[in-house]
C-alpha cells in the first residue's frame, strides 16, 4: 500500500515555488504542485485551486483568486490554470523564448565582453538554450545562429578566433558563417 505524503506547508523548504517576475517559472510550479498532488493524493479541483494559490506571495494569491475559474465549482483546476497562464505573458511554452531575448543577450555579452572560459561558458549555454528553442519553432536558422553568437564576442578576441578557425578549416567559404560548435570550440 502507497502511503500519501501531506501538502507541505506554506514557507516550507519543500513547497512549490513561484515568481511572478519570472513567469518562464510558472510551468515548473504547476509541475511541482502536480508532483505534491500526486503523493498527497489531493484529486479534489476545489483543493487543488486553494493549494495553487497557497504557495505564492499575498498579492498573486489575491490575483489569482479573483478570478472567475478560481471561484466557480463548476471549472477545473485545469480550467483555472489556463486562466493562470492568460495572466503571464512569457510563461507559454510556444513563446518560451523570442528573438528579442537572443538579440538581448548578444548585446550584453557584448557590452560587457568575455573575459575567461567561464564567461565564454555562461554565455554559450545562455545561447544555446535560446536559439535551440528558436531554431526548433522555425524562427532562426543556423546560419543566423552562427552569426548572432559571433556578435557577442568582443572584436579583439573574434580576430583570434577567427585566425584560430580559418587554420582549422583552410576550405571554409568566407561568406558562410562558421558552425556555432565549431566557433565555440575555437574560443
């Protein structure tokens, strides 16, 4: 026999977490809560909305309260959810990522430039998780890619980079950008 776990409480190291200001985060805490049901055995809707709106901050808790899904028995949790999602722009998964956030993240790292392997790393990874995204929903390609990563690379350290790699790959076109793998490991 499975034993059920209670809901943790709220403030609890364990209980789910959300911030508003960072609504990407939204999907994971609807993950989380689903998880604590699940071992808590919560199937109730009612329950499952109180428990949603106990977790966050006062003022989201109010918010989400307020509306009609919240309050209404005959809506889902399901059905309050999506009402939750309405209410953060960025936290749907089609939307996940823009080209604005990549064109973003380019001008910082080239504003504030590369100075060790970590910064290159952090960068990169950044990149990456965003323009595969993008590259997935058919909103970059990979020669844009390529050329958006070149960009947040200070010129001083793309000239030795690109010294770096017209060695490596003597047969390279000049207009075709580099690979991104290729230009990261490079760097």
């Amino acid at each position: 026999m499975a034993t059920t776990i209670p809901m943790p409480g709220r403030g609890d190291r364990s209980a789910p977490r959300f911030d508003p200001k960072q609504p990407r985060e939204l999907r994971r805490y609807f993950a989380d809560l689903d998880f604590a049901f699940d071992h808590a055995s919560v199937t109730d809707d009612a329950d499952k909305k109180q428990h949603a709106c106990r977790y966050v901050n006062v003022d989201t808790s109010e918010l989400w309260e307020t509306l009609a899904e919240f309050s209404d028995v005959l809506k889902s949790y399901k059905d309050f959810t999506k009402a939750v999602y309405a209410l953060y722009p960025g936290s749907d998964e089609e939307r996940k990522w823009s080209v604005a956030d990549m064109d973003k993240l380019v001008g910082e790292r080239s504003r504030i430039g590369i100075i060790s392997l970590g910064d290159l790393g952090e960068y990169y990874r950044q990149f990456l998780a965003i323009t595969t995204f993008l590259r997935s929903k058919n909103r970059l390609s990979e020669a844009e890619q390529s050329r958006a990563f070149v960009q947040g690379i200070p010129a001083d350290l793309w000239r030795i980079i690109s010294q770096r790699l017209q060695l490596k790959l003597p047969d390279h076109f000049p207009d075709d950008p580099y690979p991104l793998e290729s230009v990261h490991e490079a760097a």
